[in-house]
C-alpha cells in the first residue's frame, strides 16, 4: 500500500514538472501575455511587430525595460509584477530571435490589409483652411506617433493627427501638394489628404518597410521592404498594383531593399 502510494506521488509529479517546464517557456508567456496585441504571429495588430528586423534601433536593455516598466501614457502595460526576471529576460530574448520559417506577406495579405477611411467621393476640392498651400511644414513627431501640419508662413499649428507606429524614411508628396504618403516601420503606408486634413486610405506593403516614393507624375506609390524582400508598387489610391521580389536573375539569392527613390 504505502509502495503503490510512493509510486503513484512520483508518477504526478513528472508531467507536473514538465507543466511548468513548459509554462515559462518565452513562446508561451507570449502567448499569454502578448499575443493579443503584439500578434500571434508577433507581426503586429494593435501593438508594433516585435521581429528582429522590426526592432533594429531598439536595444535590447531598452525592450527589457519597456517589458518590465511599461510605456507611460500608450497601451504598453508594465508585466514587472506579473513576470519573473527570468521570463522577463527570456520574452526580450526572444522577440530578438527570428521567426521560422520567416515570415511572409503575400499580395493576398497586401490586398486584405487595405483600409479606405473615406470615400474619393467625400472629399472636397479645395482646402478646408487658409493657408499657402505650398509653404506647409510637417512635422513628424516620432515619440508619440502623431503628425503635426503647420502653417509655413506664421509657424503655426493647423492640425495634428495620429499616426501608425515609428513612420520610417521621411513623408512623400504629391506635386499638386495636396496629399502627402507616409510609410511605418511595419510596413503600413498611409494616404493622407492636406487640403481635407483627413487620412483617405492605407495599406500594409510588408512586414518591415524602409520607405516609400511617390511617382514624379503622382500616379504611383513605391515601398521598399526589408521583410519579406520586396518592392511593391501602388497606384495612387493604394491599390496593389504589383510586388516585384528583389531577387538575381537564377532566383536563389534575394535582397533586403534598403531605399527607393
Ligand atoms: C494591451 C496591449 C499590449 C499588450 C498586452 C502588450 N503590449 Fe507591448 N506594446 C503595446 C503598444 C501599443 C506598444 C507601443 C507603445 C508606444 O506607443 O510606444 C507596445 C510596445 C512594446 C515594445 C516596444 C516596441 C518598440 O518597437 O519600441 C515591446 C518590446 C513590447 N511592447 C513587448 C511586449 C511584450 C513582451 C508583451 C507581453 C509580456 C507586451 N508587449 C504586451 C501594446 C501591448
């Protein structure tokens, strides 16, 4: 009796150990405590992608320390209380570490991810404001995520809205000045209407974008991606129009794409 007892304790207890073994594991406190907003997949949906290549100008004692502490006034709660050092260390450990098989972002996803704020037919055909509209200055304010439009002539403030998260390689216009293309970190490229002072439509071009350029006639939208490697062009409504993989001519070796112009 007191045989078939010891036995049946030592049993429990191996899947037991295991359990919790496998419980602080980084890929399942993510999934626990991340996955909601930083994707399952850690491409991103409410929260930044957390990839290697996402996270290049972020240092890793930082991430620790945004995981540990939080991000005051954003979405980004503090896990310090709810994590162990140790898998705190492992989660920023981990989302360093690259995805396998690495992640892909097909025409299909491109065409998806469009989103059209407001309809071409909505807009209005002259500027809602008076200003010089060929003296504007805009201001992207990394820090927290938002445009600034100011008025060139008087340095003041016309009108300020949110933008997607770390916009990357600088806004490109239009040559009638009237909308200028952002292009995120994340790949989202974004169509904002100046005279309208409304975001028309975006779009998510890749994982992780460079920049973006505007065709000389403003017809076309070009984004450079690091992931997958691509360059993928638009029309000016950000309709795909075509994803062109940077590869050699045998196919066996592919490129990052670092800018376009
Ligand atoms: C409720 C949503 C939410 C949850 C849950 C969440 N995050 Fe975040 N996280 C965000 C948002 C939003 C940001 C961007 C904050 C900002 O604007 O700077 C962020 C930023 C970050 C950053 C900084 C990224 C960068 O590029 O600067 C890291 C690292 C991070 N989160 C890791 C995690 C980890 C690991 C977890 C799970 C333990 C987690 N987050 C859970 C919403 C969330």
């Amino acid at each position: 009796m007191h045989f078939v007892r010891l036995l049946s304790a030592a049993l429990l207890a191996v899947p037991i150990g295991l359990a919790a073994a496998a419980q602080s594991e980084p890929a399942h406190v993510y999934a626990e405590h991340c996955a909601s907003c930083h994707g399952a997949d850690r491409l991103g949906a409410m929260g930044p992608a957390l990839l290697p290549e996402n996270l290049e100008r972020l240092r890793k004692a930082e991430a620790l320390k945004v995981i540990r502490d939080g991000r005051p006034a954003t979405q980004m709660a503090a896990f310090g209380a709810k994590l162990s050092t140790d898998e705190l260390q492992q989660l920023a450990d981990w989302i360093y570490s690259p995805v396998t098989p690495r992640p892909d972002w097909s025409e299909a996803q491109i065409r998806a991810s469009r989103i059209e704020h407001v309809k071409n037919s909505d807009l209005r055909a002259a500027p809602v404001f008076l200003a010089d509209m060929m003296n504007l200055f805009l201001v992207v304010e990394a820090g927290d995520h938002h445009v600034s439009i100011l008025d060139g002539d008087k340095l003041e403030r016309i009108h300020r809205f949110p933008s997607r998260y770390a916009l990357h390689g600088g806004p490109k216009f239009t040559p009638d000045g009237r909308y200028v293309f952002f292009c995120s970190r994340d790949g989202w490229v974004s169509k904002f209407d100046i005279w309208n002072l409304k975001t028309v439509s975006e779009v998510r071009a890749g994982i992780n974008a460079r920049n973006l350029a505007v065709s000389a006639d403003g017809k076309y939208v070009a984004v450079a991606n690091y992931l997958p490697n691509t360059l993928v062009l638009f029309d000016a409504d950000l309709d795909l129009i075509k994803v062109i993989a940077a590869k050699n001519l045998r196919g066996d070796v592919s490129s990052r794409v670092s800018a376009v112009y």
